[in-house]
C-alpha cells in the first residue's frame, strides 16, 4: 500500500529517515504499527483515483 509521509520519522525497522511530503511503500500490518506510536499518526494512506476512459 501507499501512504504518504504527515511527519517526518525514522522507521524503526529500516533505521530510514522519512521525510514530510514523501510517500512510501509500507503493508496494512506496517501502516498499523506507524500510526499506534506514542507520536501520533504519521502517515496517511494514498488513494489513487482511477480514471475511466470511453
């Protein structure tokens, strides 16, 4: 899934630095884990809007 970075964090697992404005590739079980820190929600999910083409 994709989410999009609301405040900036270091991901526990990877040690990566994620910044304000990013997005990136995370599991619903991960997405999870971020949000339910004592730091509060810190990413939000990306809805990709799809198109229809006639």
């Amino acid at each position: 899934m994709r989410v999009k970075v609301i405040r900036t964090f270091r991901d526990k697992e990877t040690q990566s630095l994620h910044k304000k404005g990013t997005e990136i590739d995370v599991t619903k079980k991960r997405f999870e884990e971020i949000n339910s820190t004592a730091f509060g929600v810190l990413v939000e999910e990306v809805v990709e809007k799809k198109s229809t083409k006639k």
